[in-house]
C-alpha cells in the first residue's frame, strides 16, 4: 500500500527525480505562503492605515 | 447587466451575444461531456483504440496541446527571467492559452487510462525511470505553475480586486512572478523533454527510437525546443483570432514581433537540429536495429502514413515558416505572419502525429501488417471538448478580466469613462 | 453574529482542511482503488482442492487420454494425458476445450418435446413412455424397420446397444454417420479380407506420401497424428503432401506438389505404373504375399503412363516419375488418402490405388506401414432374443440401401437416406433416432436433408445440444457430455496398435441429462418383453463394467489397456495374400475420377471444403476457445473468408477482404474473399464447420456452411459419399 | 539473508516451427489455463485477448512456390540489458517487472491502471488491453482457473510463462523438502498442450535443460543462440527475449529478423 | 501595474471591511467546520461505513484445539500437493459432527442447517487473501519454519481473531528477510512472488 513496501529504492534516480520534483514543488509552495501571509499582512496593515487615516 | 464585472476602459458585446456564444460553445462541451461519461462508465471500448493502437487520438491531443501550451513557460522565461519587457503585454494571454492546453491535457489524460480511479498509483507507486512518470509530475506540478499564474489575473477582475485581500494577493503573487516563472521552465523543459522521452526510449519501437545524452533521448530536447518554438507561434495565433473574433486590435504590433521573431529563431534552430536527427535516425539509428527510411513510410497510395508525412513535418511546416518567420519583412505582412505560425503550429502537431501513431502504425515484426485506425465519435468529441471548455474560459477571462493591457489604449471608448 | 458568505466560506474551508486531516479522503481514495481491483462483476473463481481425473476424450473417434483438472467440484481444464499410447500428452484443441462444452449454455437442460413449434420440458418418464407407445405403434403396425437411428460410431457398447435395441425391435436401420473409415474398411476388406479399421504408422514411416490427407488437420486421430508427425520427422522421416491448395499439412510438408482435385486416385495410379515399369516395388512382398500383381500390372499400365496422369492432375510427368523413385526408394515408405480429416469416405477406387501404392512397396502390416488393427472382442453378449416382428422387420432391406446388390460393399450409406426419404411419397422411417451426429449441418447438400427429415413423423434427438438436427427434433432426450459419462472407446481412429480406452465421468451430471446407454436401456424396458428382455442390465454403469470385465480396474485407474502382445496378422482373403484381384475387386467399375457437378461454363470455378483443427465438425459445435482462435483470413466477424488465388481474385476484380457473392448449383452465399498464392489458380476454398444456425452466440450465424453449397456426389464403385467439391461461380457482392 | 534458492534461473522457450502445425492448441490451452476471456466477435485480432497467439507467415512467392510456417507468440519475456526489457521500465506505476530470479516478466493487473505505455513499447504486440469487462458465457465461469485472477476492464494483461505453475511446482517441492525443481516439473500450459512437442519450456541458464542444450545461449552476444537453426524475433532491437525459434527454412528465420520486410498488401 | 484605480478599490473595500465587523466569527466558523468534518472523518463514516459480520457459526477454535489430537493441523493441513487444504470442509467436519455431540445451540444449529443439508458454511475468513493473491503456505511454514501464530495470532486459543493483513504487512517482512530480491525495478521482491 505504501510505497515504501515495494517500488521504492534509494538510488541516484529517486534522489534526483525527487529531488528535483521536492525542490521544485517547495519553491511554488513557500513562494504562495509568502504571498498568502504578505497579503494577510498588507490587508490587515492596509485597514489600519484606512482607520488612521479617517480616509472616506 | 454585468458591466460591474467588465473591465474599465473596455467595451464588450451584449450579454445577450455573449449568453449565445457560450451557449453554443457549452453545447459543443456538454456533447464531449456526453462521451467522456460514456467512456467513464462502458470503458475504453468507446474508442476506436487496439492492441496495436494503444495511444491514439488522445495521447497525440495531449502531446499537441502541451506543445502548442509551451507559450506560457517560454514567454514567461523571456519577461520574466530574460528580461524581454514587451512581452508583458502578451504574458497575460500566453498565461491563459498555457492553463486552457494543460488542463486540457490533464483532463484527456484523466479520460486515456483504463483505469482513472487508480491513476494516481502514478504518483504513490511511481517508478521513476519512466518518462512517463516524469510526465505526470512535471505536468501536474507545472499546471499548478499555470494556476499560480492565472490566480492573479482572475483576482484583478473589478469586482474582486474590491476585496483588499485579494489585491494584496495579486499584488504580491505578480510581485514574486518571476520565481515561479523560473520554476515553471524548469518543470517545462523536463516534462516536454519526457514527452519527446515517452517514444524515444521506445527501442522496441525503431521508428520512434532515438540515441541520446545519458538517459535522456534526442527527442526529450527536440520536442523541448520545439515547444519553445510553436508555443509562441500558437499564442501569435490565438492572439489573431481573438482579435478577428473581437474585430479589436489587442496586442500592439511591436510584441507581436518580438515574439514573432525569437519565435522564428526557436523554429529554425529547431529544424536545424530536427532534421540532422532525422538524417542520423534514417541513415545511423535504424539501420542498426535493420530498418531503412522507406520502412517506415507506406508504400500504398494515398496512405496516411507516406513519406509525404515527413516532407510536410519538415519542410512545408518547419523550413518554410522559420523562414517567412526570420524575415522581417516578411513576418511584418499580417498574412504572412498568420501563415507562418499557422503553418508551425500545424508542423507541431504533425511531428506530435508522426511520433505517436505513425510509430504505433508502422509494423516492426516483418509478418504484420500496417495497422490502421480511425478515431470513434466518443474519441473525437472528448477531443473537442477541450477545445470549447477553452474557446469558453478565454471568453470568460477576455470578457471580465484585463488580459489585454494595451487594449483600452489601442481602442479607445469613444467619449470614454 | 451574522451567518454571512463569509462565514460560511470560512465553514467550508475548515471542513476542507478537517477533512484532509482526518482518514476520509485518503481512506476512500484507497477503497475506490481497491474496488476497481475487486469490481464484484469481475468474476472471482472458488479455491479448493486440484485433482485430476484420468479418462478418454470421446469428442472425436482419435481416442486420446486424458487428464481432467478439477478445483474441488468444478471442472477447470482439460489436458493430455501423459504417458498414453496415443497422445503422450498433447491435445488438440477441441479436446482441450471439453470443458467448455460441459458448461455451455446451448447444453439442453432436461427432456424437451416439441409443442407447438415450441419445446416444453417434460419428465424422462413421460418422455420414454410417448415414445415408447410410439415405437410399440409401429410394432403393432407390423413396421418394425421404419425406425432407423443415427451415430457418429458403431463400435463400443453405447453402439452396441443401440444396434441391439433395434435388433430385437426389428430394423436393419442403424446407421453410422459417412467417414474416410467408410472406404479404408473397405479397400481393406477387399484386398485383405479383414473386417478391421485401417491403423497407419506414420510414426516409423520414412517417406509419408499424402493424397490430400489433412494429416495434421483432424485426419485420424488428431492428437497421435501430431505428435507421430514429429516423431517422424525426428528420425529423418520425410512427408510429401498433395493437395490443390496449400493446407496446414501441405505447408508443413517437406514437399507440396499441387494437383487438379478430383484426380488423386489417378495420380496414385500413375505412382504404381512408374514403380512397376521401373521394377521398383518390393519383389519379396508382391511376389511372396500378394496375388493378382499380373492383372494390376495391366491395370496401372494401360492410361497411367506419367504423361496421361500428368495431362489429368496437372502434375508434369517428370515430377511424378522423380516422385515415384523416391516414394519406391524409401526404406518405409508409407501412402495415406482421404481429403482433409477425413469427414467425406471419398472414392473407394482412389483408397483401392493408395492402398495398392502401399502393397507394392510392402508396406503393409509392418512398422511403418498400413496395420490392419482389428476390432477389440470384448462385447460377448448372449444373442438377443427375436420375435417375429423382429425377425421379419430384419430381414427388410436397409433403408440406405447399403449392402443390398445395388451397393454391396457398403455397410452404412446415411448419404442415401435423404434420397430414399424423399422418392418416397409417405416416409419410410417413421421413428429417427440421431445419438451424436449432426446430419442436418453435416451432410452434403443440406437443404435437402432438412427436407426429407421434415418428412419424418418423429424424430428424437440424443443430443446434449441444442444442434441443427436437435432444433428439427420432435423430442430430445439430452445425454451427457463427453466429461459427465462412461464409455468404453474400442480403438484410436488411425492408430497402428489396439488400444481400449474409458471415458470416465469427471463430474457428476449438471443437468438433468442421461447416458445414451440408459436411454436405450429404459426405452427397451418401457417398451416391454420381448425387447426389453435383451436388456438384463440395470443401467449403462452395470452393462459396461459387466462388459468390460477384467479390463475395468485397468482401465479406470490408467484409463487404457493395450495389448503389447499385438502384432498384425495374416490376410484372411481366400488366397492368404493381399489380392490386387479377387471376384469381388472384379466386380467394380473401371476406375474413373468423379468429377465436380455442376456445369463449367455457368460455375467456372471449384469450390473445395478444406478443414482445420479450429473449427469442429460433426456431433459437436466449435466451443468458444476455438471461435477465438480462428485466424482472421479465416472469418471476420460474421463473414467466412474464401481463399482464391490473385490470379482468380484478380480476373474478378476482387482485392483482400473483399465481399463476393459465391454460387453453387446448390445454392448462394455472401462471402468474402482472402486472397492467398496457397491455392491453385481456379479454386475457391472454404472451411468446414461454421454457418451454424442452432448453437451458441459465439458460433451460429457465424459464416456458411458448406454443405448448404455442395451437393452429395456417390461413388460408383461403392456407393459412399465421394464428392470433393462443385462447380462454382463467384462475383463482387 | 536472501532466500532465494540457489542459483538464477532464466526460464525460456524455444519453439521448433518445423514441428509446430498450426492447430492452436497451445492458444486454447493457455486461455483455459489463464482465465482468458472470449468474446462474441474475436475476428479482430487487435481487439482480441491472446496471451498466446499462433502467426501464419508466407515467404510471400507466388503459387505454387508458396510456403506458409506457424509461429506461435507467448510474452518473448525480453531482458533487455540487465533486465531493462522494452517494456517494464516504461511503466509508470511499477506495475510490471523483470526478476532476476527467473527471467521473468512480471505484469501485475491490480496495479496496473491502463495507460498503455507499455503495449506502445512492445514490439511484438503481446501486451493487450482488457478493452471490455472479462465476461464468460453463462456458467462457464464455472471453469475458471483459482489459481490465475480474472483481470478487470481496464488494464494490460500478458503471458506469465504460466507463474502460477512455478509457484504450484515450488509449493509440491517444498512438500517434499525439496527447494530445487526437477526439469519439467514446472512447465507452461501451452508447452504441455502441444501435440506436435513442438515447445520446450526450461531454465537457459541449466546447460542441463533440453531448452539450453538447444538454444545454446551466448551470454557474450545477449543471449543470440549458436544454433545455426534457432533465432530470436527482431533480435537486431536488443530485446533480448527468452524465446527461441528453430527452423530449417531461411525465409523463415529472416522473417523473424528486422530486415526482411514484408511487401505491402494492398 | 499599479495604478490609482486599484487604491480606490483597496479603500472602498475597506469602507465595507468595517460593516462586517471583526474576524472573530470567520474563525469560530472555521473551527466549527474543522471540527465537523474531523468528527465525520474520524467517527461517523467509519461507524455507518464499514460494519462487521458475523460468523455463520460462532465457532471457538480453544474448545476444538482442546479436543483433537494433532493441534492446528489436525483440522487445516497440507494436501500431497504441497497446498494447503485452509478452512476445512464440510466433509471434514462431519467426521466428528455427524450428529451433535453437545447440547451446544452452535452445533446443533450446525448439525441441523448444514450437515445435515449437505451445505457448504459460509465462513468468513479474515485471512483469506484476494484473488490476485498467490501465498504459499508450503513456503512460509515448511521453508521458512515460520510459526502459524506469527501471522495468525493465538488463534486457536482464543476466540479473537487478528485483523486481515495488508500488503505492508508482507512486505515488512518480506523486505527483512530478502526474501527474493531479483527486482529489476525494486531490487526488492518481485511482484509475481505473491501476485499474478
């Protein structure tokens, strides 16, 4: 059922198929977190800043 | 009634054209649709596939459309990692083209298996030699790319971007655009490379077999670089329709160029290399394993695999359009612009055609027969359903979303808002 | 607090991330998985315990062991038995397919009478009872010989007794179905003067030369003939195969010469005539064993010169001399007839010159050659008891006319029944029993059989299937497969040595079927004294262990005996020699080919049958293995393919896989054409064993049968059944 | 601790077509062996579920100089170099394998999902798709093999080289206390059916086996046979498969070569 | 990209932002969902979805084990084959079950619904293998001398039975002893080992 029973070995063909996809795929993944929580952050900064303000 | 969705500064037909449009469209969807559900449930008996045709329609659909959707990493790489800043007025769209052909493939390759409740051993029991295999990741790994491309677009609708949280998002996911850009040629280049890999390992199969670098056939680069190459000749030629469709001028001229251009060079390196492979193929690669060039064209007339394959793979949609390409002044002429990337999107899907059906066509064991093949209607129609999900979500995005930067410039609203 | 979108956004996305962290996506994404690999349509097979049951494949007269695998009470596969005389493991693929014969849904599931049109299920004993009462009409009616019965075998105790329940009924009637055994009998009987069947030792042959017999192709005993094949070739033997078209045996010959059909007998003829006038023949044999060589001599010798032969077969003189060089030169030379697989007995005069060939080079009764292997004389019944109907009802001539002055040689002539039923203006069989056979698809010239039988008041069928002949019947009476039941198999079709085999039910019955041998059993018992006073047995059981006597605890643990002590006797003419001549050899007509009816200018072609091992002729359809294993020039989808050479094809402006309309004198049907360089210029040729319109999906309607396009052709000298093909016309459909 | 018995074994064929005649018997055998299903329409051999399929080849000269031969097709079980057979590395879900042990390649039907890499990468065509439902005549399941599963729609099945029957061999053996195999104590279905003894089953690797005195391997040359009579089908693309053909006819051992190619037809 | 429009869409959506008041409730909204799906996921499904069944007969493997003389095998064997004969047959139990031998409900029940109607019991078998599943009993306990315990639990001392195996569960054993590791993709066991 999992793939560690079986299919799995660690040779140079895991290592740098994996590695490669597990790199690539942290990029995207921190790169959205970043965005994400910026965004939050902006948000939340940007609502003060509205309130200081007394904009509108 | 919804023009508190459409962009400002640009005008848009009726709801009423547009609820049409869609409707025949979504017509032509639900008709594939239809046949998917056909195929879900009776199998792949619905298709005209064989034991000896055991890719066919589809897994070329799938090739063509990866290829011809390469215009977003590439055009992604040039703005963003090479620095060509034109392009922006054009990523939004090569973006959109991208994600309408991935997920495309994503979902004929959901239809191909024999088995779409357990497709996903290919991730969880992945053997990891195989090109397919790399295929799958990549591909799955760079549409998520894709999306995290188009996210930004669909936030910078009117009426979303209202949301602040929303517009930050879309602020900081264009501001770190470039990273994942990067990320997506890097997932690019391996799965169209596994792509030209899936064939060129075949060497049970002479006629898409090639040698290589390392564990890595000619082929892996060659329909990496043709993908580079076609990619952006298939966003000129989307782009082109769009604006016949719309009667707009969307993009201005100088992109188109540029694009057209690097486009042209892509093209003609690539045949450079396409054709010595094909000469080391014919006259090094299968005469080793006993085959001449003339096997692996019919002898019969009027034979859909004849030697005229290769002429038109190569010279007609290869040669001709890097040249009308290359030549200013040539690709300068609207129509002979269209032509050309007409004629190198079509030299795309040939060599998709060649590698795919012609291998499978074009018998190895000297006692059988060529095998033939002609897709059912179930094949066919789940093959265009893809293409009215497309035509519809390009419509969507053109309609509600800025895709088009220089639009409201090149068409100004008359005593505009 | 307000329940807003937004909350309810909120809701969504924390179900959607609870849900993840809980077992339930995952679990299910692995239970789907699991389902598609245990889908409950997906037919999942029992365990259990693997046995094998030894016994005798009865689905065809080669009398092959075998091994019956079973997984606790299902019958899972049937294989060759290793270590028997005859097959030594290897199996054909009709016997391999027994089991699903077993398990066939055209299996008929209880006695069944026909109501209607319709068939209604009845009881074995109102069954029996009607057709008791209708048989003891007849009796009363002073017709005993109006009844008539119809078996692919008249040999072993099932056969026995049938004739015996006939016997003491009164009719002469018993009919086996026409065979090539038909005339090698006979051609023995003549010139040897043994009632024996004809056994062929192609295993020690060195030079095996075929007239068109389709040695690998069913001829014999398919399963010995195979593997003798290869034993022959082992030792350096070599074959030589004629035959107009390139059939399997033709192809896996180490010669094939083509000849025009029909003159076979006559190329034989021409053989003995250059072995003679060269002074080939064996002088030991023909001097020391043989009498009437002189008048052979002449016969051969007048119009068999090689060049007359080569203007009639086709066959350049040059080629038929350098043949008979090689034939007579042969240490063990070995000539064998009988086109095909021998379904059609075929001229007698064309076995008489094989079997001449044969004596001239001595190889008669001696390894290698032709072995007269006689009939196992184990059935010592007492003499039944006649009554005077009986005895009157058996002194009425045959129906078939087989024995009578018209036909004095033959024993059996089913080929003549449809002729007799249909001159005559009220039925002379007024009671058919069929017990495995199919003459409705197997004879020549269907139409007409289907007709004459029409004519018959009651038909009963013993057939566990529901074949053409069984679905024309008044009552079938179905009896078990050849894998439910005992039977007793006296010899091996072709095998040079006596071998006694038992068939042994692997499994107990599935369906409410019985033995044939019970059938007649209770059928003489419901008809009462005096037949059923020839029936003492309780049931078939009793009757074949009683019969089989010390033989049975042999033959249920081996499934066989041989007798190791057989070598071939003497002759038993008058002469004690092989005659070349005798009175009765006298008797028959000059030799002359038959020819193909049909007029040549409107049929220009020839329509020949040709058989393989994948498609079963006879009692039994084609199971559903064979179906799948036919070749794809042979039937696509429901079409039969005819194979024609290009140069037919050509001027007919037929290209591959084309349809074409092919017309007999007989008949029409809708065919397509194979194009091949196998087959001589002119020819058409076709399978035999498909246009089935009784059976299951996988075989009715599936191609034409033959014998709706050719027509029954009888042989002079003898009276068998000896056409070879017709005339025929083929255009673009 | 490997518990591997003893020596590795190669099993493989070699198949005398000078013997075999055509009769299809070893297909039969096999599908009743294998669990085979049969359908209404099996005239399109493409569509068809064969594991063992019997080719009739032509030397393609007209009549009356035409010869036919029958070669019978099982799974040519491939090893490639070092075991890397056309097909197995193709698979993206491990669904097929090649073992060292025996030679064996492996096509496990639960594990497969059907995308049909490996039928594209097959030369020889062996590898076939279940395209319908594996449905038997009413009753007939009745006569399913237990020891082989029924395979769903939906994925590629091929020959095992009857696996079960070595598991079934070993099992007997180790009843005996036995852990090596006696030659012909584990054998094929179809080499068991042949009437015509026209295939041999064994281990190549023990020059005590009739398939290795026969085949004579060269394990120099990729297993290409030193018998002037045996060849290998298209042996040129480095398949390097475990079945051997014998025939004395040229044109028939050419016609198993990648070179010969066969006129068109029309 | 940024232009002035999007400042005033940034503001105007601030203005709104203040209406709906604090996040408070999005939160508490967000746990409640989390929490309802984890409760469906981690109890309702698995109690509504799988169930479990009971035996056709409540059978104790401790009072027979008692009784016969050869322990396990005295009821499951090996045949001459080399298979392993697994649950036994009714034609084994009769040997002893011919009639009742207690006033035990379960076996008068067995006595009158099966033996005496000549059927087969449906007895579920927790280690029954898939039909995809090849597992030589013959390999396991002649070759490798594994115990039957080690697989089946202290099965014919008690009446509870020990949960089905997975493939996992093989292979962890399979992986430790090397069983036959001439995997070309795994360098492991192969497949056909164990499936075909």
């Amino acid at each position: 059922m999992f793939p560690f029973s079986f299919e799995w070995v660690w040779d140079m063909g895991h290592i740098v198929f994996h590695g490669g996809l597990w790199y690539a795929l942290s990029i995207l993944g921190m790169g959205m977190t970043y965005c994400i929580i910026k965004a939050v952050y902006d948000t939340v900064k940007s609502k003060d800043g509205g309130h200081g303000s007394g904009h509108h | 009634m919804d023009s508190a969705l459409i962009p400002n500064g640009v005008k848009r037909c009726s709801i009423g054209q547009f609820a049409v449009w869609i409707a025949i469209n979504g017509a032509i969807l639900l008709w594939g649709v239809w046949a998917l559900l056909l195929i879900y449930f009776k199998g792949l008996n619905q298709t005209n596939m064989t034991n000896a045709y055991g890719f066919a329609l589809w897994i070329w659909a799938d090739l063509a459309v990866i290829a011809l959707g390469g215009g977003a990493f590439f055009t992604g790489l040039l703005r963003y990692i090479i620095g060509k800043d034109e392009l922006k007025h054009i990523i939004n769209y090569a973006v959109l083209i991208g994600f309408v052909c991935y997920s495309s493939a994503l979902l004929i390759l959901a239809i191909d298996v024999g088995q779409p409740l357990r497709a996903w051993f290919i991730f969880w029991h992945a053997n990891v030699h195989s090109m397919l295999t790399e295929v799958a990741f990549c591909l799955t790994c760079y549409f998520g790319v894709l999306t995290i491309e188009y996210i930004p677009l669909i936030l910078e609708n009117r009426q979303l971007n209202r949301v602040p949280f929303f517009h930050h998002l879309a602020h900081n996911m264009h501001h770190i655009m470039a990273l994942f850009a990067a990320t997506g040629a890097f997932l690019s280049f391996f799965h169209q490379g596994s792509l030209g890999g899936v064939t060129g390992v075949l060497y049970g199969r002479p006629f898409g077999f090639r040698t290589g670098l390392l564990v890595w056939p000619w082929t892996f680069f060659l329909y990496t670089w043709s993908a580079a190459a076609c990619g952006p000749c298939f966003t000129i030629f989307i782009t082109r329709i769009t604006e016949m469709a719309t009667g707009k001028k969307l993009v201005k001229d100088n992109v188109i160029d540029l694009l057209a251009k690097i486009a042209g060079w892509m093209l003609a390196t690539y045949m450079v290399a396409k054709i010595i492979d094909t000469w080391y193929w014919a006259a090094v690669t299968a005469p080793s394993m006993g085959f001449t060039l003339m096997d692996f064209y019919s002898n019969n007339p009027g034979s859909a695999y004849g030697i005229w394959i290769l002429i038109a793979e190569i010279l007609v949609c290869g040669v001709l359009p890097a040249v009308l390409l290359l030549m200013p002044s040539l690709r300068r002429n609207p129509s002979v612009l269209f032509a050309a990337v007409t004629l190198a999107v079509l030299g795309a899907c040939l060599n998709r055609w060649v590698m795919v059906l012609q291998m499978q066509a074009a018998p190895v064991l000297s006692f059988e027969p060529w095998f033939t093949y002609f897709p059912s209607w179930q094949e066919v129609a789940t093959t265009i359903l893809p293409v009215a999900y497309g035509v519809i979500l390009i419509s969507l995005s053109y309609r509600y979303l800025p895709i088009f930067p220089q639009e409201p410039e090149l068409n100004p609203i008359e005593g505009g808002k | 607090m307000k329940i807003d979108r937004r909350s309810f956004l909120a809701f969504v996305i924390g179900g959607a991330a609870g849900s993840t962290l809980s077992p339930l996506p995952w679990k299910l994404t692995d239970d789907i998985s699991i389902w598609t690999q245990n889908w409950p349509w997906t037919p999942v097979p029992p365990r259990g315990e693997r046995t094998f049951v030894t016994s005798t494949c009865t689905l065809c007269p080669g009398g092959c062991g075998i091994s019956v695998c079973k997984v606790d009470d299902r019958v899972i596969k049937v294989e060759g038995l290793k270590g028997h005389p005859v097959n030594d493991g290897g199996i054909c693929p009709l016997g391999l397919s027994a089991a699903q014969l077993l398990y066939s849904s055209t299996r008929v599931p209880g006695p069944l009478k026909k109501v209607a049109g319709g068939w209604q299920e009845v009881s074995w004993s109102s069954a029996l009872g009607d057709i008791a009462f209708q048989l003891s009409e007849l009796r009363a009616k002073a017709m005993p010989e109006s009844v008539a019965w119809i078996s692919e075998s008249d040999r072993g105790t099932t056969a026995e007794l049938c004739k015996r329940l006939l016997t003491v009924f009164g009719s002469p009637n018993y009919i086996r179905t026409p065979s090539l055994q038909d005339t090698l009998e006979t051609a023995l009987y003549l010139t040897q003067g043994q009632r024996a069947m004809a056994g062929f030792d192609l295993e020690q042959a060195d030079f095996v030369l075929s007239f068109g017999a389709g040695l690998i192709e069913g001829w014999g005993s398919p399963g010995h003939m195979l593997r003798a094949r290869s034993a022959m070739r082992a030792h350096g033997g070599r074959i030589t195969h004629i035959d107009p078209r390139l059939s399997k045996t033709a192809a896996k010959a180490d010669r094939w010469i083509p000849i025009q059909p029909g003159t076979e007998g006559a190329l034989a003829l021409g053989l003995a005539h250059v072995i003679i006038r060269e002074g080939l023949f064996r002088k030991e044999f023909v001097d020391g064993r043989t009498a009437g060589f002189e008048a052979f001599k002449q016969l051969a010798g007048e119009g068999f010169a090689p060049e007359a032969v080569a203007k009639l077969t086709g066959i350049d003189a040059k080629t038929i001399v350098g043949l008979a060089q090689s034939f007579a030169g042969a240490k063990k030379p070995l000539a064998v007839c009988g086109r095909g697989s021998g379904r059609v007995p075929g001229g007698l005069q064309e076995a008489l010159a094989v079997h001449y060939l044969n004596a001239l080079v001595g190889s008669i009764n001696r390894p290698g050659g032709v072995i007269a292997v006689p009939e196992p004389e184990y059935i010592n019944w007492p003499e039944p008891e006649m009554d005077a109907t009986a005895s009157k009802g058996m002194q009425q001539p045959r129906l078939d006319g087989a024995g009578s002055s018209e036909a004095p040689l033959a024993r059996y002539l089913l080929n003549r029944l449809p002729k007799a039923l249909a001159s005559a203006s009220a039925s002379p069989v007024q009671a058919l029993f069929v017990s495995g056979a199919n003459p409705v698809h197997g004879l020549a010239g269907t139409a007409a059989v289907a007709q004459a039988f029409r004519k018959i008041p009651l038909i009963v069928s013993l057939s566990p299937f529901m074949d053409e002949t069984a679905a024309m019947a008044h009552y079938i009476l179905p009896t078990h497969t050849s894998l439910e039941r005992y039977e007793d198999v006296p010899s091996a079709l072709g095998f040079p040595r006596p071998v006694l085999g038992l068939s042994k039910p692997a499994i107990k019955p599935l369906l409410n079927t019985k033995h044939a041998g019970d059938v007649v059993i209770e059928l003489a018992r419901a008809l009462r004294s005096p037949v059923a006073g020839a029936f003492p047995w309780a049931d078939y059981e009793g009757c074949l262990k009683q019969t089989l006597g010390g033989s049975w605890a042999a033959l249920t643990k081996a499934g066989f005996v041989v007798d190791a002590k057989f070598s071939p006797s003497g002759f038993e003419t008058a002469s004690k020699k092989f005659e070349f001549k005798n009175s009765e050899l006298a008797k028959l007509p000059a030799f002359a080919a038959a020819a193909a009816p049909g007029d040549e200018r409107s049929f220009p072609l020839l329509l020949v049958p040709y058989d393989t091992l994948r498609l079963a002729v006879g009692a039994v359809g084609s199971p559903p293995f064979l179906m799948k294993t036919l070749e794809e020039t042979v039937l696509q989808q429901d079409d039969v393919l005819v194979e024609i050479n290009p140069s037919t094809a050509g001027g007919l402006g037929l290209v591959e896989g084309a349809a074409a309309m092919l017309s007999t004198p007989q008949g029409r049907a809708r065919v397509r054409v194979h194009i091949t360089d196998g087959i001589m210029p002119g020819l058409v040729a076709m399978p035999r064993g498909l246009g089935h319109t009784a059976h299951d999906k996988f075989l009715a309607g599936k191609g034409v049968n033959i014998n709706d396009l050719i027509a029954p052709v009888e042989d002079p000298a003898s009276g068998f059944e000896a056409g070879w093909g017709i005339r025929a016309k083929l255009a673009k459909a | 601790m490997d518990q591997h018995n003893g020596s590795n074994k190669k099993f493989g064929m070699v198949i005398d077509l000078d013997k075999c005649t055509g009769c299809g018997a070893c297909m039969v055998a096999c599908m009743a062996e294998n669990n085979v299903p049969v359908r209404e329409d099996e005239t399109n051999k493409m569509l068809s579920l064969h594991w063992m399929r019997v080719y009739r080849l032509t030397n393609g000269k007209p009549f009356p100089q035409s010869e036919e031969c029958f070669l019978p097709r099982p799974c040519q079980h491939c090893e490639g170099h070092h075991g890397h057979s056309p097909c197995v590395s193709v698979c993206p879900a491990t669904a097929t394998d090649y073992d060292m042990h025996t030679g064996i390649v492996s096509q496990i039907p639960t594990r497969c999902f059907g995308c049909r890499y490996c039928m594209a990468a097959c030369p020889y065509h062996v590898r076939q798709f279940n395209w319908w439902d594996p449905v038997w005549p009413d009753g007939m399941e009745r006569m399913l093999n237990p020891n082989v599963s029924v395979r769903m729609r939906g994925i590629v099945e091929k020959c095992s080289f009857c696996y079960h029957r070595y598991q079934i061999a070993k099992d007997k053996a180790y009843a005996e206390g036995r852990r090596e195999l006696q030659e012909g104590e584990y054998q094929t279905a179809c080499t068991q059916a042949c009437p015509a003894g026209a295939i041999l089953f064994g281990d190549l690797n023990n020059p005590k086996h009739a398939v290795a005195r026969i085949a004579q391997p060269d394990p120099a040359r990729e297993g290409k046979s030193r018998n002037p009579n045996a060849f290998r089908l298209l042996e040129r693309l480095g398949t390097n498969p475990k079945i051997y053909y014998l025939s004395t006819r040229e044109w028939v051992r050419k016609a198993g070569d990648t070179e010969v190619r066969k006129p068109e037809k029309a | 990209m940024e232009n002035p429009k999007a400042n005033i869409t940034s503001t105007a959506a601030g203005q709104h932002e203040k209406k709906d008041g604090a996040g408070g409730p999005i939160i508490l909204f967000f746990i409640l969902g989390l929490a309802a799906s984890l409760v469906v996921g981690w109890v309702f499904v698995p109690e509504t979805f799988y169930y479990t069944k009971e035996q056709p007969i409540d059978f104790s493997h401790a009072v027979h084990n008692e009784l016969v003389d050869n322990g396990c095998q005295s009821c499951h064997f090996f045949r001459a084959d080399g298979s392993y004969s697994g649950s036994p047959r009714l034609a084994q139990c009769i040997e002893c079950h011919q009639e009742a031998n207690s006033d035990d409900p379960n076996e008068i029940r067995f006595v009158e619904e099966y033996v005496k109607k000549g059927r087969e019991v449906p007895w579920l078998v927790y280690s029954r293998q898939p039909a995809c599943v090849f597992f030589s009993h013959a390999a396991h306990v002649k070759m490798a001398a594994i115990d039957c315990v080690t697989c089946h639990g202290p099965i014919g001392e008690s009446d509870s039975l020990r949960p089905y195996m997975k493939m996992d569960d093989c292979a962890e054993c399979h992986a430790q002893a090397k069983v036959s590791a001439g995997s070309v993709q795994t360098q492991k066991d192969g497949c056909l080992v164990c499936h075909h």
